[in-house]
C-alpha cells in the first residue's frame, strides 16, 4: 500500500491523457535528484520534445513515409537510398535465413523493401539505429546494456509475433510492439550520459527508471506518431491484472511477451508463472501453450538474431 503521506510521483501529458510513473518521492537526496531528472524528461515530452541523441532521424522518416496512405515503393526506396548504410542493412535483412527461406537472394532495394513488407522495414530500420547509436563515442559507456535490451527486444519481438498468430491480432504489428517495448528504457540510458554519478552509476537509478520507463516509452512513441494501441501497448506492459478481456488486444500480446521472454532465458525445463496475470486467459494460453510458444521461440531466435541483431 501507498503512503498516503508520502508526496506524489509527477504525472506529465502524453497527447491528451495525462500519463504517472510508477514511483513517489523520497526525502534521500540521491532518490529526489533521480526523480528531478525522470521529471525533466517527462515535462520535455509533455511538451513534444524528443531529445534521444544520436538516433537517426533517417528511421522516422521512414516510419512517416510509410504511415503515408499515398506512399509509393518508389517513394520508400527514395528514403532509404538516402543512407546507404541503412540501404544495406535492410538488403541484408532481407537476405537472411529469416526472410529468405527460398535462398532467393535479392540485390535491388525495392524488391528487399517489397520482401520485407513494412513491420519490417521498420523494424531493420530500428536495428541501424541501435548500431549506429552503439558506434557513437559519446554513448560508448552504454554499449554494453543497450545491446543487452536489444537482444531481448528481439526476443519479445519474436513471442509477440508467435503468440498474435494464435488470435486475430496482426503478428507483423505485435513483433514491432515487441521490438519498441523498452524504447523508454533506451531513452533514459541515453539521456543519464554524462549526468552527475548518482544518476548515471548507481542501481537505484535503474530501479527507479524502471517504473517510468513504460510511460516515457509510450509518450517517445506517441511523439513519433505511431499508432494509439501500440503506444498504449507500450505503456501498459506490465500491467498484470488489467481486465480479462472478451477478445484480447494487442496489449494482452506484449504483456505475455515480456513475461514468456523472461521465462526463456532460463534453463529448460522452464516453468512460467501466469498466477495474475490476466492476459494469459484473455488470449486462451494453457501451461502447454506456453510451452509451445517458448519451443518455437527457441528455434527461429537464432535466424531472428542474425536478421536484426547488432
């Protein structure tokens, strides 16, 4: 239970709801100078600033150009040839075990681009721009951890995609979700470069950056214009014992997800706790269909890693 006399943690606006992180106030200095510079992140996006530096602004021009109902392949392959780098990651995706099963290779973009289909372009797009943050001098210090939460962005990703299959929900949308779940986790990392130790050295930093992290990624994302129930997604990931559902959602998929995610990084065999969490009855997953989920996982990660990792 809250202490009904502790202060309250910030809220900040995400669009037109107002969006709280899960965590309040306290009077160590160390805890009240972290939560100052989650508030200042959190006021910056309230105002429709996004201030990740580094990433490549090549990647949502992508993400607009594609979202344009009268964008063309043409169009898409213009925006692409523009950073050849990023050309060649996504000829390269496109070529992978992954998205090849024919060994069909392709060498023009647009046939690549028309492979990979528009998730995933979206989604290689955000693998150069994780490599290309990785290689910045600036954000070397970080390199470390922000593959460690690429790697299980690919692994959410790929149970996202797996698990939607079983429902209606569409399986290219749930990978993305699953690709930009820890978006706010990246932005926080990047921002504490070169803040005072206490916010950028100490394990109370991450612990407390944990319970802002889903909020701050949905309003990044919201800024970015991507659609209301992958943002939404994003921001309710851990909510457990959110409403069973009559026909489950996108969010149902991701918080699932992360938690199967979780559970495959454990040595077989692997038990999964669903005890309250309701997603689990909303999309119909039994012990075995987990268990199904995480076999299936294990088999395509590889080509997965190989396809998007960095």
């Amino acid at each position: 239970m809250l202490n009904a006399h502790a202060p309250a943690a910030p809220t900040y606006k995400s669009g037109k709801k107002s969006v709280a992180p899960n965590g309040t106030a306290s009077p160590d200095e160390a805890r009240a100078a972290l939560l100052q510079f989650l508030g200042q992140m959190a006021a910056e996006l309230s105002s429709g600033t996004v201030d990740l530096p580094c990433f490549p602004d090549v990647v949502l021009r992508i993400r607009k150009a594609l979202d344009d109902p009268k964008n063309t392949p043409g169009k898409t392959v213009t925006v692409v040839g523009a950073e050849p780098r990023l050309a060649a990651r996504l000829l390269q995706t496109a070529n992978s075990a992954a998205f090849n099963p024919a060994n069909k290779p392709v060498t023009d973009l647009r046939t690549a681009i028309t492979r990979l289909g528009q998730q995933a372009v979206q989604s290689a797009a955000m693998a150069f721009a994780v490599q290309h943050m990785k290689d910045q001098d600036s954000l070397r210090s970080i390199a470390e951890p922000m593959s460690a939460l690429w790697k299980e962005s690919i692994s959410v990703a790929l149970i996202c995609q797996i698990t939607a299959a079983r429902s209606k929900i569409s399986p290219d949308e749930a990978f993305l979700a699953g690709l930009l779940h820890g978006i706010g986790r990246l932005y926080i990392m990047v921002r504490a470069i070169g803040k005072a130790k206490e916010i950028s050295d100490q394990q109370s930093f991450m612990d407390l950056a944990a319970g802002w992290q889903a909020s701050i990624g949905k309003a990044v994302l919201e800024n970015w214009g991507f659609a209301p129930q992958l943002c939404e997604a994003v921001a309710e990931q851990r909510d457990y014992e959110r409403k069973r559902k009559y026909t489950p959602e996108l969010t149902d998929v991701l918080i699932v997800s992360v938690v199967l995610s979780e559970a495959l990084r454990l040595p077989a065999p692997r038990t999964v706790d669903t005890e309250g969490i309701e997603s689990f009855a909303s999309l119909g997953l039994t012990e075995v269909a987990c268990a199904d989920i995480l076999t299936q996982a294990e088999l395509q990660l590889g080509s997965l890693h190989d396809a998007l990792g960095c």
